[in-house]
C-alpha cells in the first residue's frame, strides 16, 4: 500500500516482517527543532495502537527518529496534527509516555496511533501481540510534574534497557514571556555500560504546557 510518492510502510498488526528490504539508515533526529503549540483543548480518548518500523520520508517531513523514535503517526484525517504531543497510556499495563505526530496513515481512525516500534515497545506491549489499548491525552499539560522528574520517564521510556541512576539540573533559559526551557543531564546504566543523556523540555510557564522536548546522547 502506497501514500501517493511517500515511501510505503505498512502498519502491523501481526509480528514484522520487512516486505520491501530496503536499506534503511535513520537520519539523525533534529533535537533542537521547536515542534508547535496546538492550543485548542482535546479530550482524552481511548482507543488502539500498532506499530511501525518508519521510514525515511514522512507527510510531516519530521523524521521517525525524532526523540530517541518516541513517535507515531495518526490518521490523515485525525484532530492530531504534525508535531504534536500525545500522552499515550497502555491501559495493559499503566505505562505512559508522551510521543511526537511525525506521519499520517490513510484510513486510520482519530482514536487509533501507529507507534514506532521503539515506543509501542517502551509502553510494555509485545509487538507480536501487534495491537495495544491505549488512553490518547493530547498536548498534556503537566503542572502536577517538577520537569527533572517528568524528563526521568521520558528518558528511561526512551532507553528501556538502561536505569537512569541519577539526574541534575544543567541549566534554565527564559526564552520570551511565554517560553521557557529546562535541561537536565541523566545519568545511565547498562549491565554493559554507563551513559550520559541530556533532556531538555520546553514550556508555556504561564500555562506549563508541553511546548517541545529533546533527548540527546551526550
């Protein structure tokens, strides 16, 4: 099944088998890019996820990779719209994360995701079971959460096979009225080895609402 020009990738619901066998090589995530501010407020809904190994063109012209492959794509006819923050909840198992809108799938339904693989993974779900109940909350608000600590999920959603073992505040930069960004380095821990990730989320601190975030490997 083809998107117009797009490259084709197929949303699974059974385990994957790559259909094209194309060489694939992720380009690099843009960790600084400022994804927009959709202000209009949208219910929480319930609804399914599959998964999907990407590729490297997408109707967002946003990379798969993007915020260590914490992406998805929505229906091309969805309220989500490029960009955009989810909070996705597997109702399974109670993990949540927030992921980035990076592609459009057409037929979808506004209550369906097609994760990447990575974050259908992080959520706690097999991916050969193929199809996961999930809660959608679009562009979360997390006023409840100190962001050190809202950045902690976000980068042991990222890295699942390591444990962050410590974290610190780098820096606080006021960027206008209505934008502020908060970074922190993480520390972490592999049975194999020991990394250093640097998180930053930016916020509306009038609202504390989502406005972008970034993980990177320092």
């Amino acid at each position: 099944m083809y998107y117009n020009h797009y490259y084709a990738y197929v949303p699974h619901v059974q385990p994957y088998v790559n259909p094209y066998q194309v060489p694939y090589a992720p380009p690099q995530p843009s960790f600084n890019r400022e994804y927009p501010v959709h202000a209009e407020r949208q219910q929480t809904v319930r609804g399914q996820a599959t998964w999907t190994e990407g590729g490297p063109v997408t109707k967002c012209n946003m990379a798969w990779s993007d915020n260590q492959y914490m992406t998805t794509a929505v229906g091309e006819n969805s309220p989500y719209k490029c960009g955009q923050a989810l909070k996705v909840r597997n109702l399974n198992t109670g993990r949540e994360m927030i992921v980035t809108v990076v592609d459009e799938v057409a037929g979808y339904p506004n209550n369906r995701l097609n994760l990447h693989r990575r974050a259908f993974e992080a959520l706690g779900s097999n991916p050969n079971v193929g199809v996961m109940d999930i809660e959608i909350t679009p562009s979360p608000d997390v006023e409840e959460t100190q962001w050190g600590k809202y950045l902690v999920e976000v980068v042991q959603r990222a890295y699942p096979n390591y444990n962050v073992t410590d974290y610190q505040s780098v820096e606080t930069t006021q960027m206008n009225a209505e934008r502020m960004r908060e970074t922190y380095e993480f520390t972490l821990q592999s049975p194999q080895e020991t990394m250093t990730v640097r998180g930053s989320v930016t916020y509306n601190p009038n609202t504390n609402r989502v406005l972008s975030m970034s993980v990177q490997e320092v």
